[in-house]
C-alpha cells in the first residue's frame, strides 16, 4: 500500500508532531508514503479560493500533478487540503474545458493533469483500505480514554462529493476510535464546525474562538479526557485555541488534542516522543499519566 | 417630534443583473431560493454574530451589488457547508457566499488580514510557513529540517510563484515583489 503524501501548510510548518506521528504509523501498518517533492499550499477554500478561484484551481492541479508523477493515490491529514485537493480533481476530471485551461499554464513547466489518481482523506484511508479490522489485530494497548469526537466540515461536506458518510451522523471516525479500545463521548452539538476555517481565524478571530470556546465547553462538560480530531486545522485551533482562551478569558480546559494518527499511534504501542505528544500547546500529560 | 424614517429603494440604483453575474461566478443555483432560512438558522457564525445567509441571498438577488460585496460580514463564513447540507432547494448557499467573496475582492474589497495570508502564499507558496521555533522542532522530532515542499526547492517556488503573476492573484492582493509582503 503506497501514498503520495500531501504534507499542506499547519502539519509541516506548525504541527511537525503530526508529520512524525503519521510517517512513525505508516510504518508499523505497512504503508509507504511518498513525499511529493516540490508540493505547495493545497491552497485552502477561505483564503485562497474565497478570493480567486481560477488561481485556487491552477495551484491545486500543480499538486495534483506531482502525485500523479508518483502513480499513485494522495493522501493527507488535513481536511482544508482533502477538500480543495478532492474538489479540485472531480472538476478537472470532469470539465473538459476548464481542464484544458489549466493545462495549458502548466505545460510551461513540463505538467499536465491527466486525471489518473484519487485523493483519499488519511481517516478515509485508514478505514476503507487498511480496514477496520486490521487496527484491530495490530492494537496492542487498549485505550482506556473517554474521546470527544470531533468530525471537523471538510471531510464530510458536500457529502455528495466526499466518502459516503452522513454528515449529520457520521460513524467513521467515531468507529475508528472505539476499534483502539477507547471510548466515544456524545456531546452537544458534536457536529459543529470549529471556527477555523473560512479565513476566519486570521480576519475575526473573536469569532473564531468563541465558536471553539462553544465547542471545548460542551465537550469539558460530557468530562472527557481528550478530543480528537481528523485535521490538523481544527487540531491547531482547538490546541492553540486552549491557550488563547485561557489569557482571554481566564478558563482552563486542559484537554488535549490529538489527530487520530497520534490516537491510533499510543494505542499500536509507540512512543508518544515519536508521536509528537509533547509538541502540543495543551499538555498531553493528563492522558498520557491515565494510559 | 422626529421625522419618519424611510428606506426608498430606487429600482435604477439597484444592478439587476447582479444575481445572474452571481450565478456566473459560481453561484449557479441562487435563483431557487425560496428565502426559508433554513441556512441561517444552521449557521454557526449567524449565531454569534449579524452574518444572516439568507439575508444576504436575498439582497444579491435583488441586486445590492456594492452593499453585498462592501460588507464585512461576508467574511464571517467558515465554509463548513452545514447550510449547503441543509438547503432544500439546493442552492448551494457556501458556493454562492464563495462567488459574492471572488467578487467582492475583484470590486476592490479585501481584509488587510486576508491580504496578509494571501501575501505568505505568494512569497513562500505556504499560506502558513515555516518558523525558527518549527524548524528545530522538526529536527527533534526526527524529520528532515525543511520539509519536501517548496520551502525546500527553489525552482518550486520559483513555479508557483509564476502561476501566481499568470492568474494576476498576486495584483489582486495588492503584493509588492520588490518588498516581498502585501
């Protein structure tokens, strides 16, 4: 099993934690991820797209292309970059038109989009051609965690273009929690978004934070141990939002936030050093004492 | 005593063209809206905030050209697609919210925060790039100190860049080659 591995901006840049957790995971499950040499910013829908389309498209197909070179499907862990990356590639798979447009400023560089891989979300992955019941062998230290679930918007919506799942009530990532011996906490208004997306955080940032103020208080109050999502995006403005809102406003939370590859990883028995668990804004710690 | 206030619209100040122009730029389907609300009351910005979608619909529909693109709550949708999810017309709300932005920011209309991030994405093809404190981070975490991506190769950079002054993206933002910043 091989991947052209989308690295984006906050994983590489701001959550290297991640990057490590994700290479250190691959290869106890046997996947080999390629770098694709060369890749830029996805670039994302709020401030990329939200201003100029057609180059939002342009720069999405350049990375397309360096996957394409590599023969084989993209993946990635962060949800801005599955959505303009999947998005990108059903328009230019299916527009005639607008493909020949972009082609033709990326022959000046020797590319084209011919249109021959997938984009698969890491999660999408994990579930779908690893499989379910796979992790299940490989667990090797059960979890004993109570998890809030945080689906995060990209990876669901539009449901008509993403894995299948419901969006109202989706069960992938609550299903690959639970495989790992932990357990899944309902908690109200599981589904909203975190407020990090849509340019917000940089162009309103009270607003932003107090959607995942919101968000962190329904979770505090379910009493879970930790959250964990699918995005770095929404790791970075649940993890770093803890701080900014405890010099804001003067709350704690202490929940810490882990992508489910850093989750996946405890419970394969790896180090939390190689899963970059102290890398993070909020203190891992709690968990770790309790596992 | 006060004199009443009233809000005349004139039917020549308005742009009737706008919501067809809207369709054009992405918005495809803004013509179904039957004005339900149901995507503001799916909205989690709209709940803390004035951001009404389907105020705004509505107000492109009737062609308030410069009032929907010179507002700034245009800029407080998160993409998160709950409304597009939910609209039982299927407008589409977030493509039309993503057409008004590709029309507000042609129109001249752009946050200084926005033009800052865009301006990161031209200079270092990473809207957020890498710091000192990530660098040595990476090194402590085992991974190659610059990552594979065009921090690492110039003539990547260099490629992306290109396209960027192709799309006219990096006039859009405002972004001076000669100072390196928007």
């Amino acid at each position: 099993m091989k991947y052209a591995f989308f690295l984006g901006c906050v994983m590489p840049n701001r959550y290297p934690g991640l990057e490590a957790a994700t290479r250190n995971v691959a290869k106890v499950l046997g996947i080999k991820l390629l770098d694709m040499e060369g890749a830029s910013c996805c670039p994302p829908p709020g401030v990329v797209k939200s201003f100029h389309k057609p180059t939002w498209l342009a720069i999405a197909a350049r990375n397309l292309t360096l996957a394409e070179a590599l023969n084989t499907d993209a993946t990635t862990l962060c949800s801005g970059c599955y959505g303009t990356l999947k998005d990108a590639n059903m328009i230019l798979k299916e527009d005639a038109a607008m493909r020949e447009r972009v082609n033709k400023i990326l022959h000046d560089y020797g590319k084209e989009f011919r249109g021959t891989i997938d984009v698969k979300h890491i999660v999408e992955v994990l579930y779908r051609d690893v499989g379910i019941d796979k992790l299940k062998d490989l667990v090797k230290k059960p979890l004993n965690l109570r998890v809030a679930v945080h689906y995060g918007c990209h990876l669901l919506k539009p449901t008509e273009y993403r894995t299948g799942e419901s969006s109202e009530r989706p069960k992938l990532l609550d299903e690959l929690v639970e495989v790992l011996g932990a357990k899944s906490i309902p908690y109200r208004d599981k589904m909203m978004c975190c407020g990090a997306g849509g340019g917000l955080r940089s162009s309103s940032p009270d607003v932003s934070m107090d959607m995942a103020k919101e968000k962190l208080e329904n979770m505090k109050n379910a009493d879970v141990d930790c959250i964990v999502t699918p995005c770095s995006f929404c790791h970075l403005q649940f993890d770093r939002g803890q701080i900014d809102l405890e010099k804001q406003f003067g709350v704690t939370y202490n929940l810490p936030v882990l992508h489910y590859v850093q989750l996946l990883g405890l419970a394969l028995g790896l180090d939390p050093k190689k899963l970059g668990l102290y890398s993070n804004a909020t203190s891992a710690d709690p968990i770790l004492k309790k596992l | 005593m006060a004199k009443p206030q009233r809000n005349i619209i004139r039917l020549d100040e308005l742009d009737m063209d706008f919501a067809e122009a809207v369709a054009k730029a992405g918005g495809e389907k803004i013509n179904l809206c039957i004005q339900c609300g149901t995507c503001t009351a799916s909205c989690p910005s709209g709940r803390r905030t004035a951001f009404r979608t389907r105020q705004l619909i509505r107000r492109a529909m009737l062609g308030f050209r410069d009032e929907v693109l010179s507002d700034e709550d245009l800029w407080l949708c998160t993409t998160c697609f709950t409304c597009l999810e939910r609209c039982p017309r299927g407008v589409d709300p977030t493509d039309v919210i993503l057409a008004l932005r590709n029309m507000a920011v042609e129109a001249g209309h752009m946050l200084d925060q926005h033009k800052r991030v865009a301006g990161y994405f031209v200079k270092y093809g990473h809207a957020v790039p890498l710091n000192e404190e990530n660098r040595k981070r990476r090194t402590s975490l085992g991974l190659e100190e610059i990552p594979p991506t065009t921090h690492k190769h110039k003539k990547a950079l260099d490629e992306v860049q290109d396209i960027v002054k192709k799309m006219g993206f990096d006039k859009l933002i405002c972004f001076k080659w000669e100072k390196g910043e928007k």
